[in-house]
C-alpha cells in the first residue's frame, strides 16, 4: 500500500486536536487579544500577511496542528504533486488516473522547474500567446476591414468561466486602453443573447475555453454565437479562438483563428493560470501583467513547501481550517472580500474548494468518518454588513470567516469625505468586524449583547496587483489540496458534478422528443414520467 495513504482520524495528532478541542482558546475574556498574541499569530507571503490571533487556537494548538501536518506529511504530498506523482486517483477503483500539475505551468521562472516536460508545455504555450498579442498590437491581426478588436467574448462554463471571470474582475483597473471581456456560460439562452445586443461583432473576437470540447453547454453557446457571426455577414473564422485539451474533438485549427492548448494533467478548477485564463488576461490587460500574475502564483508554491506550519501559510489556512471543521464542528466558511474587484472570487472558491474537498470516501474509496470541506459562501464587504452580517453576529450557527483586505485601493481615485477617505472607511470596517467577532460586546439588553468568541482570520496584502493576484489564488488553491491530503480523499476529481450531465440527457430525450439525444439513465422510470407530467411537459 503506497505510504501516503493513511486515516487521519488514527494519527496520533488527531486524537490530541481532539483533547484539546473539549477547552479551545476563548477569544472573549478579557485581555484575550493582546499585542503579544496579535503579533505573534501572523504569517507571511511575499505580499500578504495572515493575521489569526483571533482563531480559537493557542500555543498547544499550533504545535498540535503541526504534527498533524507532519504526520499526514502535509508537504511532503504537496512536493509529490509538484514533480508528477499520480494522485489523481481511488486505489482499487476505475477512477480518473491523472497527474495534478497546474503549479508546473506557472513554474517558468526558475531554472529548474519541479516538472520540466509540464513546464516546457506550458512556456511553449506562453510562447504562442505572446505572438498573439503582438500580432494584435502590431495590426497583424485585424478584422475584415482591418481594424482593431476590442471586445472579447469567453465562452466556457465551471473552470473555464469561473475562475477567468474572478481573475478579469479582479484585475480591471489594469485593462488596456478600449479592451473588455464578457463572458458567456449559461445555457439559458438569455445569456447569450444579453451578451451579444451590446456587442459589435466586427470589433469582437470570441474566446471558446473548453478542456473536454465536449460539453453541452459550451458547444451549444459556441454555435449560438457563430449563428450570431453569420447573420451579421461575419466570417467565424477570423473571430474565433479556442483554449482546449490537445486532442479533443474542438483541436480543430481550420475553425479557428488561433488555437491554445491546455493538458489533461490541469483540472478545470485550478486552469486559471493555463491558456484557460492566460488568453483572455493577456487580451485585456496584456502579456506582462499575466506573467506578474503567474510569478505571484508561483512564489506561493514554493513558499508552501516549508514544513513549519508557521512560515507556510496555505498549510497554516488549512489548518485553522481543519481545527475549525473537524474538532469545533463548524459547518460553513465565510470568505469575505474588502475589496470590490473580487466580487466573483468567492464564486470561484466555492467551486474550487467545495467541488475538490465536497467526498465522503478516501483514497481508498473507503467511507471516511470525519467531516471533508465546508460550505464555502460570501460576499464582498461591506455590502455584506448590511445583509447577512446580522446571522454572524448573534445567529444560532457559529461561522468562521476568512476576511481580505488591502491597505490601497487599485485606481487611485478616492476622496475625505467627513474626515476620512472611502479607503479609510473600507479597512476600518474590515479590521472593526474582525474584532467584534471575536471579543462581543456586553449589554444588559439581551437583544443588543453580543457574545463574540467567533474566530475569524485576516489576509491583508498593500494593493490588488496581478502579482498580489496571482498570490491570492495560490494561496487558496494550496489551502485546499493541503487539507485534501490530509484528509485523505482526492481533491482533483468531481463525479458528483457528472451525474447532472446524465440526467439532463435523459430529460432532454423526452422534451425534444428526438430519439437520437443521449439519455444514460433509464428514461422511462416512473419519477422521470412523473416530473416531467408535473412540470406540465408530458
Ligand atoms: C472543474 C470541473 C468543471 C469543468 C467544466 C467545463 O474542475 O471539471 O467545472 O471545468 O465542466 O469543462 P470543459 O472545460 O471540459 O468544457
């Protein structure tokens, strides 16, 4: 049996968590929060600092939790991933049987790279999209008419929207000049549509992301979208591009103006930093910017190679997360951005964390008996204060938040209003709901007392950068494979999401009535007759 599989809940350092768990640290004494205790709990990145005095952990706890990490190997798994270790898969179970390699296509700025076949794949990639952008800018690439694009549209859906769409949000304030990115995913067809009324065609160029080229809702908006090109009198050929598996049934470069390649050894959920992310960035806020954003990803994983847990802080996150799941039993993780530029990078850590960590069997495809993943959810601050801010507070169900922040704002513009900038009132609030959190406040009214001890965490960094960016996102993506490994299940699958694929099939038969749509799942079980009748469709 290979060594690295193991039950967490046997090692020696769970059973301890456990002890310690029946008296965790209080965060609503008095005197709880000192100076000492703030500055002590802080770990770095490059960039950002992780403030997490105000976890319901102490110095026992922290030490526990290494030897957790140390003896699930935490960093050794992680350093196994990096140089190609099959892990991607169930032992003694037909299962996907992949490499986990999305750090190597970031990994191009050191000499020796962890996985050099996957790295050079990913330069060579690199390579292609730089040509691209300079055939743009040069004019060597035009429409028709031989003008320049300025619109592009990304059609794609899971990680090839999520993830690229969170990215290009974020980073806006970086555009380029009369450069815009709009994204298509649904198959609802008003998405589509909604999209292209605003859109000059003859100026837009059409981004078709996916790994497979195989799925529903991706083929079905690309021809949505190349009816749309021809009704116009445009020809889709010179608008087109595809990001795809090499391969799969969309590697068709006679349909496309250019063609980018991504491998089936990233999964769709951690491709930001492949062509999947990589074309659209670079059309919107140009090639130097996407590499800061991939050197900032690529610090982080060399940082969260570091064994002691205090100067690794996705291997710390993790942790704190763990203790949080597993032995105080909270069931939900807020994430709460002081920033409104990551208003959809939750979206995209929902999917990240909950379609990796969201498994009830191990390694082994044994049922696993402690709780995987949390409910990941959360809202931009401070919008988020005037909603469910109240439920955090002095709700019934304690929730642990990870809040972000940054001390600048990305476009410089801001002004004293009543003393203060929006900036100031913005970080303010940040770091006032981090404490309230914790400590609570007294009051003889019951209706106004709040009872604090609800831990939370703070990642704060200068500015939001493509580096700062780049670092974000690794230290998520870090966060959750760290906490895979040591919970021993397979972070890198999703057969949960597979199901749905199936069953739409089968509904699809009966409502197109054409025998020649897939259906997987009997279609004439009664329930399927039965909703359908429901529905009003049979
Ligand atoms: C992510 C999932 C899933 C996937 C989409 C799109 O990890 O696998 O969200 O990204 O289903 O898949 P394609 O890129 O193959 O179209």
């Amino acid at each position: 049996m290979d060594d690295l599989y193991h039950a967490p809940d046997q090692l020696p350092a769970w059973g301890a968590l456990k002890s310690l768990a029946e008296r965790p640290f209080s965060l609503n004494t008095p005197n709880a929060l000192t100076p000492a205790r703030i500055a002590a709990f802080t770990c770095r990145t490059a960039s950002f600092k992780l403030l997490y005095a105000t976890q319901r952990i102490d110095e026992s706890t922290l030490t526990t939790l290494q030897e957790l990490a140390d003896q699930s190997e935490a960093t050794g798994q992680f350093l196994r991933m990096k140089r190609g270790a099959v892990l991607n898969r169930i032992v003694g179970w037909p299962s996907e049987n992949r490499q986990v390699l999305h750090t190597a296509g970031r990994d191009l700025f050191r000499p020796d790279p962890d996985h050099p076949e996957a790295t050079a794949q990913a330069r060579k990639e690199c390579d292609k999209l730089k040509i691209f952008l300079d055939d743009l800018d040069g004019g060597r690439i035009t429409n028709s008419k031989g003008e320049p694009f300025t619109d592009l549209i990304n059609v794609g859906i899971g990680g090839s929207d999520l993830g690229p769409r969170a990215i290009y949000m974020a980073l806006s304030a970086f555009r380029l000049d009369q450069r815009r990115v709009h994204f298509i995913s649904n198959v609802d067809p008003d998405d589509a549509a909604a999209v292209l009324r605003e859109l000059d065609l003859s100026h837009t160029l059409v981004n078709v992301v996916s790994k497979s080229g195989t799925t529903l809702e991706t083929m079905t908006n690309e021809e949505l979208v190349r009816n749309a090109y021809r009704r116009a009198g445009l020809e889709p050929s010179r608008h087109f591009l595809a990001v795809t598996g090499a391969g799969s049934p969309m590697d068709d470069p006679k349909r496309y103006l250019r063609t980018f390649h991504m491998f089936d050894y990233i999964g769709g959920r951690y491709s930001v930093t492949s062509m999947v992310g990589g074309l659209l960035l670079g059309f919107a806020i140009g090639y130097e910017n996407f590499r800061e954003f991939l050197q900032g990803a690529s610090r982080v994983d060399l940082a969260a190679e570091q064994p002691d847990i205090r100067k690794n802080l996705p291997l710390l996150l993790a942790l704190l997360g763990i203790w949080n799941r597993n032995f105080l039993n909270y069931p939900t993780l807020a994430v709460l951005p002081y920033s409104q530029a990551l208003i959809r990078f939750v979206a995209h850590l929902q999917q990240c964390d909950m379609e990796s960590n969201g498994k009830s069997i191990n390694r082994h495809g044994e049922k696993v008996n402690y709780q995987t993943g949390p409910i990941v959810w959360g809202e931009p601050g401070t919008n988020g204060q005037h909603a469910f801010y109240q439920l955090l507070h002095q709700g019934t169900t304690i929730v642990p938040t990870e809040f972000i922040g940054f001390l600048q704002n990305q476009y410089n513009e801001d002004l004293e209003i009543e003393h203060s900038t929006s900036q100031e009132k913005l970080v303010a609030n940040l770091l006032a709901q981090v404490l309230a959190l914790a400590s609570g406040k007294a009051d003889t009214n019951p209706n106004r007392a709040f009872p604090g001890n609800r831990p939370s965490s703070l990642l704060l960094a200068e500015r939001l950068t493509p580096g700062t960016m780049g670092e974000l996102l690794a230290i998520y993506e870090t966060k959750i494979a760290f906490q895979g490994f040591i919970w021993n299940i397979n972070s890198f699958d999703q057969e949960g999401v597979q199901l749905g694929k199936h069953l739409s099939g089968t509904m699809l038969r009966h409502l197109s009535g054409h025998p020649e749509v897939e259906a997987i799942v009997d279609d004439d079980a009664p329930e399927v007759r039965a909703i359908l009748r429901a529905a009003g469709l049979e």
